[in-house]
C-alpha cells in the first residue's frame, strides 16, 4: 500500500513497509537517546555527590610521598581511591630523591588524622592488570598502620579509604618503602 504525504514543499510517497521501517528507526534512536540522557544524568549526580562531600584536596603529587592526606567520603557506603585523589602513583617509590627510575613501592604506613576511625584497604598485583583487594583494616584516631605487599606480589597500585560510621575521616602517609 502507498500513503501520500504532504510537507510544505513536496508530496511524498511511501509505502507501509517503509512506514515500518521508519517507526523501528525511531523509536531506536528515541531509546538511544533516553539511554544517554539517563547515563549523563546517573553520572552528573555522582559527581554531584563526590563533589560536595569530600573535602577539598590539594594538587596530586606525581609519587606518593610522606604527609601527603587523603579524605574518606563521609557516606561509609562508598570508598575514595586515595592513589587517585590525594596520594599520586603508588607503584613507585621516588620519596629518597632516587636518580633514573625509581624502586617499586612494597610498604606504605598511614596514620588515622582524623577524628573517625577509618577502614583501609590495599590494592596490589603481581603485574599491571592483576588486582587483588586486602581485607579492609579498621584504624582508630592516632593509630597507624602499615600496608605491606605480599611476597609474590610486584605492584603496590592503590590505597582505599572508607569511612567506618558516618563522618569523613582523614590518613596521612607517615612513610613508603
């Protein structure tokens, strides 16, 4: 069957299969783009989100170095890559001024800052690519803690950070090995 359309300047034919066809197209696109609009909204509210509860950090160093802080979220459901936000590349230590390349990085000790206890946990791998995620540890206000890698590990990639109870809470890298 043909149907007759009239636009403001021409008269179309097409026929029903065509009819079809169109409506599938569109009603693809018209899904595509709900899928996209959804997806920007879902991650403009997470940055939304991270952005107005952590508290502000300085300028990412290159390599983690000492007295170097990383904040949790105050929301103890979500976890802050401190390699990522405060910390820099953890993989490699470059704190003892080392010319050329420096030595992989096998131990960081932290030291809770804050006044909530903090739950930490390590990232590490025997090569890029490889993660494996340590039992979290809870550290206390004033107390610190050592992250060491296992033996058949070569790569120290991340420190997570969570907050143990409602309320941000704060580590500082006391030294790195």
């Amino acid at each position: 069957m043909i149907r007759i359309f009239r636009t403001a300047t021409a008269v179309v034919l097409r026929s029903t299969e065509e009819d079809a066809r169109l409506r599938i197209v569109s009603g693809l696109l018209m899904g595509a783009a709900a899928a996209v609009l959804a997806t920007a909204a879902v991650l403009a509210a997470m940055a939304a989100h991270t952005s107005s509860d952590a508290a502000p950090q300085r300028d990412i160093p290159v390599a983690v170095e000492a007295g170097t802080v990383c904040t949790s979220l105050s929301d103890r459901r979500y976890e802050v890559s401190c390699g990522t936000t405060a910390f820099g590349d953890l993989r490699f230590n470059c704190t003892k001024g080392t010319l050329g390349k420096c030595p992989r990085t096998t131990a960081v000790t932290l030291r809770n800052i804050g006044r909530n206890p903090v739950k930490v946990a390590m990232v590490s791998g025997r090569h890029e690519g490889d993660r494996r995620i340590s039992p979290a540890s809870e550290v206390t206000p004033g107390q610190t803690v050592t992250l060491s890698m296992r033996p058949e590990e070569n790569f120290f990639f991340d420190i997570l950070l969570g907050s143990v109870k409602s309320g941000a809470g704060s580590v500082q890298v006391v030294s790195v090995a």
